[in-house]
C-alpha cells in the first residue's frame, strides 16, 4: 500500500501517499471525485493521488468534493475542512473537523533560489540559519502556499501579507503573522521533511545544504 504516512493532528489527519501506480489503478479507488482525464499522465496521477490521500485522511465517507465560489474544496456532508497537494512522486491532504485549513508538498530544487526574492524578505532571510539556506527557503515558500490555501483570499502577496516571524527546527514550526486581515493574526505552520533513500521515502531532519542539493527530498507543511 503506498500510503507512506498518516498523522493525528489537533482535529483531524494528514494523509500521505507515495505515488506508485497508472491512472487506471488510482482511479478504480476513487469514491470522493469524478475523474475527467488530462492530456498527461503525470497531471492524471497527481490529481487522483492527492484525493486517494483526502480519502485515507477523512476515512470512511460517502462525502463528495464541492468547491465554492473560490474555488476552495469542501465536502459536501461533512462539517470539516480539507485541503490538498502534490509534488514529485507524493501527494497529501488534510482534513481538520473544526478549522480552516491549508497543506503544501514541494520537491525540493535548487531554483527555488532564482525567485526567492519574489516572496523571501531580506529581512526574513536574516532568520535562515547559513547552513540550511537552500532547504529553508523551500520551506518558507511551502509554508507561505500553505497559509494561502488556509486563507481562502485572492491579492495575497506572499512577501508584503505572509511575514515570516521565526523559523524552529527542532519543534518543525514556523511562525507567521497575516497581515492581509485587519486585525492581523499570527499563524504556526508545522512541517516534516522526507528523503528518497531508493525505493522508501524517510522522514528526516531539514537537510544541510550540500545533503539536499544531492537528494531527492520533500518538504510538507500545514496549518
């Protein structure tokens, strides 16, 4: 089975899947969605995968997808909150009972650099310890995707609205403040980080930048 990961948080799960199989075999497992095909197979796997994974995360459920007038995804019988992602060979969701809610997978690479100052701060980039540079600013950018799924807002400008307050390794959380609402709010985004170790994917500790440049590895965040 190539669900590789399945996490109890405050109200609800994170499922994660590592995808292995063809369209065809993905979608003979759906029940949540209604599958029309893309032109790839690769957007085909992606989009089947990560609602594989909403379903392993809300469990048995005769619920439906419905997406508002935003777009943003719901279920339609159940009071929860849900989001989902994809990235590489993984796909994840998050269903949370109580709350809003918004998750993020990215595989890392290297030209996350190039546009770093899109949505990185100087100032925020003074927070990124020297030796982990590469793999914190995927982190930050997967953690700023993460508070935009959760806001559910359009014009949010990842530097000037998503203001990263402290970055903490050991208890994998970051810290935001929102600044696109008034008054503004603080947000923790929590992560893990998994390296491709040949055919298993292993949950490890942020990976220094020399390590992450030479490895296949993904960073998931969610709030």
């Amino acid at each position: 089975m190539p669900l590789i990961n399945k996490q109890k948080h405050s109200h609800g799960i994170i499922a994660l899947w590592h995808i292995t199989e063809q369209p065809e075999q993905l979608q003979a497992m759906l029940t949540i969605d209604e599958f029309l095909p893309f032109k790839s197979d690769r957007r085909n796997r992606h989009w089947l995968a990560a609602r594989i994974a909403l379903q392993e995360a809300v469990g048995i459920s005769n619920s439906r997808i419905i997406k508002n007038h935003h777009g943003k995804p719901f279920l339609s019988d159940e009071d929860g909150h849900i989001s989902m992602t994809h990235s590489g060979n993984l796909a994840a969701a998050i269903y949370n009972s109580k709350a809003n809610c918004g998750i993020d997978l990215e595989l890392f690479d290297e030209r996350i650099n190039r546009i770093a100052h899109k949505f990185c701060t100087e100032e925020e980039k003074l927070l990124i310890p020297i030796d982990f540079y590469n793999g914190s600013l995927c982190l930050i950018w997967s953690a700023k995707e993460a508070v935009f799924k959760y806001a559910n807002l359009h014009d949010i400008d990842f530097k000037i609205h998503i203001k990263l307050l402290s970055l903490d390794f050991e208890n994998q959380m970051l810290e935001f403040c929102f600044c696109r609402v008034n008054p503004n709010i603080t947000l923790k985004v929590y992560f893990r980080v998994f390296e491709q170790q040949g055919d298993k994917l292993i949950e490890t500790s942020m990976l220094d930048n020399s390590k992450i440049s030479n490895t296949e590895c993904y960073i998931l965040t969610w709030i």
